[in-house]
C-alpha cells in the first residue's frame, strides 16, 4: 500500500475538482497560498487556449488542516471550475428530459474512441471529460501538499522545459538555484531566453497551420537522502515508480531518469559516475551526474533528474481522419478550441507528480506521525550514514 495516498475525481467541465490525500504527518505547515501558486503556475505558459482565460484555480481545505497544520487526518481538497456555468446542462448528474446532443466523433489521438468502447458509452463525452488533462490541476494540488511535506527535510522539487517542438534549450551548466528562478520567470518555464524566443515562434507558426506541439521538461529533485527506493524487489525500485508517476500525466509517451536514452549509444566508461569522498562533510559525492541521483533503484544522494516527452496535444484544428460511432461515417472533425502547446503547464505537473513519488517513498522509509518524527527521523538516519565505515 502506497504510505502518501492519494485520489483525485472531478470532469473537466464538471462542477468541481476534488483530492483527497492521506498518510501525510501532522503538524506540517500547509496553507492554500503554498498551493495556489503552484496552481496559478500551471495556469500559464504561452500557447494555452480559451480555456484558461476563465478558470483562476484556487483550492479551498474540507477537511485535515486546522491553524496552518496538518492534522494527520485525510486531507480534502476542492477546485472549482468557472467553465461549469456554461455546462449545466451537458452536464447535470440528473437525468435530463431533454438530452444532450451526444458526442459521437472520437478525436484520434484522444481516450474518446478506446474508452467509448472499454466502458460502452454512447456518448462519448462521458470519456472525454475524466481523459482531458483538467485534472492535472487536482494533481498539482496533491503535488502541492507533497511538496510541503519534503520542505520539512530540505528537499527542493522544481520543473524546467528543455524542448518545445524542433527547439531545444543550449547547455545549461547553471546552478539548480538559479535554473529554477529562471524556470519560474519564463512564460514557458525555460531557463535559456534565447531558446524561450524560438520556442514562442514555432508555438506561433503551429497556431497558424492550425496545429500543435509537444516538447521535453526536465524535473530534478535536490537535497534527497541517500537511500530512498530499494534494489530488493521491482516495486520498491524508485526510479521504476518515478517513471509511472511521469508517465501518468495526460500525453506523456516518454520518461528517462539522467542521461536516460542518450547512455545506450555510449560506453560504460563514458556513462557510469565516480565515487569521491568528502572529508569534510562526511559523505561520498559524484562529480558528475549522468544516473540522475539513482542507482540501482535507490537515491545515491546526488539530485534526483527525470525528464518527460509530451505529444503534441491531440485536439487539432487541422483533424485527422475518424469515423463517427453511430453511423461509420467518416467525418473532417468540428473543433472547438483547444491548446496549441501544454509542455510549461505539464511541466508543473511533472514537478508534482515527481514531488508525489518522492513523499511516497520518503514515508516508505522514515513513516511518522508527526512533522516532528519525521525530521528526527531523517536526521539521525543522515548521521548514521556520515558514520559509515
Ligand atoms: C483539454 C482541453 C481544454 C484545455 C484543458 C485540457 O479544455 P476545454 O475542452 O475546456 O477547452 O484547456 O485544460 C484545462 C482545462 C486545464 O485546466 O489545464 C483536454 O482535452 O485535455
């Protein structure tokens, strides 16, 4: 059973989105704002559609904070979605005398024809409207609470896009504190100003051959114990669970941890991080990076670095080919509005999904019932190892 768990329900144009999250100490200092600048976040980013302009996502505490603290009970989190005003009637959970017009023209690309099938819905806005990325905003918001939860022990989680479509960031050899200011200055979370304008130029181009983009983020974790996973069985392997967390978030196809991909074309000799030791602090160090803080499953103590590919979004004004369910037709899709690019905003669900994996396996080895467990905890397991011969 996973130690920081966690649900999310909600449809995109619903009345709200709802988390609840559960297993997180008591006494650890949690306030709306710490989660609505994490929402507000992935509100932005050039490229976003029309939908955006009439959400602002603010998330109100039901339940499992009280004075700023976490209680240790489950903690009930609520997002309203603006957008619902002009969906009472598509989407009222009553049954309707007059029914809505059904949608019967799956997007390729999309859940819509896939889960139309597995769930034998006609109508397939019952799909639609879990598939589409709207919930993210829910998963931030858990993210959000992880988050809090490793400030408690010093662990920093924070996103950067490195690609945009064809446009890829230059070498950045910046330290983590100034890559992250720079990540949360940029319209699209890119720390590289030059590649931020080009990015912006090929999300411009798309929108005006009506189509999208994806693009690459990279989310690096710093300050992580050594030791957090396990080699001992696949499920405990924290890369492994990194990886599904990654891969969850709506229009993710790909996920590398380090050099990821780029190692299988090299030499061991080229890829593999030397062991040095730090007299001083008592700890063994890498000078380099390439395994991204893990190995063999575990953190190593080095900053955890994962990336993720985003597929261009699947909405196109420019439609591909599909077939209507009711009548076998095909059909040049209708299209309503859609995102031209989403990699910035995916980019700040990376970052929770990351932080979510990291809590999890965090609890996994220091579980506690108080904030205050937690750091002893922690601290005298970092102490341990500084003894270490
Ligand atoms: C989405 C389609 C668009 C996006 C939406 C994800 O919404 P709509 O169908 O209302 O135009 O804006 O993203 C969000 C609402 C959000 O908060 O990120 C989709 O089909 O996945």
């Amino acid at each position: 059973m996973p130690h920081f768990r966690w649900m999310t329900a909600g449809e995109s144009h619903g009345p709200q989105l709802v988390a609840i999250v559960e297993g997180v100490p008591a006494g650890i200092p949690l306030r709306t704002d710490d989660i609505n600048e994490d929402l507000a976040r992935r509100q932005r980013g050039y490229g976003r559609g029309g939908r955006m302009k009439i959400e602002t996502d603010r998330v109100e505490f039901a339940a499992g904070v009280r004075d700023g603290l976490t209680l240790g009970s489950p903690i009930a989190m609520t997002i309203t979605n603006h957008d619902h005003q002009n969906w009472l009637d598509r989407m009222s959970p009553a049954l309707m005398e007059i029914r809505p017009e059904a949608v019967t023209r799956p997007r390729p690309g999309h859940a819509d024809l896939a889960g139309g099938l597995k769930y034998n819905r006609r109508d397939l806005r019952d799909i639609l409207e879990r598939a589409s990325a709207r919930e993210t905003a829910a998963r931030t918001a858990v993210g959000a609470v992880a988050k809090c939860l490793l400030a408690e022990v010093a662990i920093d989680v924070f996103a950067h896009v490195i690609a945009i479509g064809p446009v890829q960031v230059g070498p950045l050899d910046l330290p983590h504190a100034k890559l992250k200011s720079r990540a949360r200055a940029s319209d699209l979370a890119c720390a590289d100003e030059d590649a931020e304008a080009r990015m912006k130029a090929a999300i411009r181009d798309a929108a005006h051959a009506g189509d999208t983009l994806g693009g690459v983020f990279e989310v690096i974790a710093t300050d992580v114990p050594v030791g957090l996973g396990s080699h001992v069985h696949w499920d405990r392997k924290l890369d492994g669970r990194l990886a599904q967390a990654l891969m969850s978030i709506q229009a993710i196809k790909g996920v590398e941890i380090g050099d990821g991909f780029r190692t299988a074309a090299m030499r061991g000799s080229q890829v593999h991080d030397a062991i040095h030791y730090d007299a001083f602090d008592k700890r063994f160090t890498r000078p380099t990076n390439r395994a991204g803080g893990l190995e063999g499953g575990i953190t190593n103590g080095e900053a955890v670095v994962c990336r993720a590919a985003m597929k261009p979004i699947a909405t196109l004004k420019k439609a591909l080919p599909s077939v209507d369910v009711r009548t076998k037709e095909p059909f040049d899709a209708a299209f309503e509005r859609s995102d031209v690019c989403a990699v910035a905003a995916a980019s700040i669900v990376g970052e929770a999904m990351v932080a979510i994996a990291l809590a999890d396996a965090l609890l996994e080895k220091f579980g506690s019932d108080s904030s205050r467990e937690l750091v002893r905890n922690v601290g005298s397991y970092v102490a341990q190892c500084k003894e270490f011969e």
